[in-house]
C-alpha cells in the first residue's frame, strides 16, 4: 500500500488536492424522510465481501449475497481477485469495506436508528453490470431488510 510519504512532494499536493475537491455534501439528507435517529440503517455495497461458505463472486458477477448482521467480521472474505487492488486496509479491519461496526457505535451514540441485520453485497464494477437485470432484482429484498432489525 502506497503512503503519502512514499510521494514526492509534488505526487502529494496532487493526491491531497483530489480529497480537498470532493463535494461537502453536509448535513442534508438525500432523501425526505425522518432524521437519522429515526431511520434503520443498512449497508448495500459493492465490494465483493462474501460470508465464509458462501459460493465466491465470479469475474464479472451481476448478482448478490446477503449477509446476516451477526456474522462475525473473520467468517467475512473478498472475491475481488484484480491484482491492482490493495486488500491490506480490508485484511486489517474489515470496516474498510464493510463498516458494520462503525454503524454499530452510531447506534450506540444515537446517531442512528437501528442497523438492519441484513447486508447485501455484489460485485459489479462495470456500470454495465449494476444496470444487471440480476441487480434490479434486489428490489424485493429491499422491503425485507427495511423491515429487520439488528440493534
């Protein structure tokens, strides 16, 4: 894994320029609805994280696996197998990519809800593939994670 001080100086004013140009988005919800103390929380990603037992996404894979919210963080694997991504953040702290725990403390603090107790994950990298008929098909799932209750 790259550093900021393995840069010269010059690599790192670009780097941190990129960070410093990202849109604050605020405090405003994308979204109407009740606040965040209000709401269920629940994680759909698109990072390849599959639980242990669980068929591996393939190359190219359109389709999803749900997670239940008790599977503990070391029963949770990546599929994602290009050699130009750096799995050392994941393989240190899973939150990197899945960030569970972090949603957990939000709880705690009362900042959220609640954290559903189900997670969908895929793998689609191509814009092509999110447009999956297979992903739409996540429509219906939706309403059952909307409806879970973790913590």
């Amino acid at each position: 894994m790259a550093r900021l001080t393995d840069f010269s100086e010059g690599e790192r004013k670009h780097h941190l320029d990129k960070i410093r140009d990202l849109p604050d988005f605020g405090l405003t919800p994308f979204v109407p609805g009740p606040p965040l103390l209000e709401r269920r929380v629940a994680i759909v990603t698109t990072s390849g994280v599959h639980a242990r037992g669980d068929r591996p996404f393939d190359i190219g894979a359109a389709d999803y696996r749900v997670i239940p919210g008790d599977t503990p963080a070391a029963d949770l694997l990546m599929s994602h197998v290009s050699v130009n991504f750096d799995r050392s953040g994941f393989q240190e702290d899973i939150n990197v990519v899945f960030p569970v725990d972090r949603l957990k403390e939000l709880k705690a603090d009362g900042v959220i809800g609640s954290v559903s107790d189900t997670t969908i994950l895929s793998w689609a990298p191509r814009r092509s593939a999110l447009s999956s008929p297979r992903l739409v098909s996540l429509r219906p799932c939706s309403r059952k994670i909307a409806l879970t209750r973790c913590c």
